[in-house]
C-alpha cells in the first residue's frame, strides 16, 4: 500500500510566543486560568504535612461559618452559572 498523503513541508513551522502559551494552558489565557494553574503547581507540590495543615485549617473555617449561621448550598453537578 502506498502512502500518498502529501504534506505541505514548506508552510511555515514558527510558533509565537501567544501560541506557545495558549497550548500550555490548555487554549485558554486568561488571569483566571492561569491563577487555578498556580494553584495546582502549589497543591501538587505541598508535602503531605503541609496539606493536612491546610485541609485542618478549611475544617476550621468552615465549622466557624457555620456557626455564625451560614449555610452551604451543594449545586448538582450539571447546573452552571447564567
């Protein structure tokens, strides 16, 4: 069998720099894409002390809001924001 696909090796290869970032964020730029990409790199890196130290203290400050009477909502996972 013959491969016959022709491929146009003369189209210009250069990626800018724009590009190169939108393929390492996943196509999306923004401030807020790349705060929760921040916030990945922090998570994955936190020795496991470090993140039952943080776990604990969001323990924490949930039990105090809902002591002060607040109240959690669980949205159903296919409803999003309007």
């Amino acid at each position: 069998m013959v491969d016959d696909t022709n491929y146009d090796e003369s189209e210009d290869s250069v990626v800018d720099d724009d590009e190169a970032r939108a393929a390492e964020n996943g196509a999306v730029n923004d401030a807020e894409s790349s705060k929760n990409l921040s916030d990945i790199a922090e998570a994955e890196s936190l020795t496991v002390t470090a993140k039952h130290k943080k776990r604990s203290a969001l323990e924490d400050e949930i039990a105090a809001f809902l002591a002060k009477g607040g109240r959690i909502t669980e949205v159903p996972p296919d409803e999003h924001a309007e």
